[in-house]
C-alpha cells in the first residue's frame, strides 16, 4: 500500500537520521515529504524504527498515512517532486 510520510523535526541531528532511513526505501517528494510502498507488516516496522529514531525529539511531529490504491490514483499534483523513481510518480 502506498504511503505518505511527513514530518516536522526541529533538531537537525535527528531530522538528519530520519532522512537518511526514510531514503533507503522511500521517494522523497518535498523537502519533509516522502512517499513508499509498504507492506502492512513493513508500516510497523517503520513505525517503530521511527519511533527509535526520534526519541527525545522536542515536540516531533511525523505522519505515516496509508493510502488505498483508489485513493492513490486520484490524487493530484502540480509541479515536479525532488526526486521522481518508477513507482512513486503521480500524474
């Protein structure tokens, strides 16, 4: 299932963190927007791993919304994301 992960961290270490583990499996589309296809059992890892990642941020705020394929294909854009991979363009 496709999902869309933002978030807002103020502390730039572990803004920092979070990047780099959301890259490795995940298209970003905004500078704090990020975009990946997961499995239900992948989600709770993610969640978790995340949930590492963040502890003893200052009011972090970071969103995990999943997306059902009908959902997914109506959603719509205007503009290029900052990196656009097969799988992860939305027209």
């Amino acid at each position: 299932m496709q999902c869309i992960i933002c978030y807002d961290i103020s502390e730039d270490k572990l803004r920092g963190r979070l990047v780099k583990y959301l890259e490795k499996f995940a298209c970003r589309i905004q500078y704090s927007v990020f975009i990946a296809d997961l499995s239900a059992e992948h989600q709770k890892n993610v969640k978790s791993q995340i949930r590492k990642i963040i502890k003893g941020a200052d009011h972090p705020m970071v969103v995990l919304a999943p997306i059902c394929q009908n959902c997914f294909i109506k959603l719509w854009k205007i503009g290029d994301f900052l990196e656009e991979q097969p799988g992860c363009i939305i027209a």
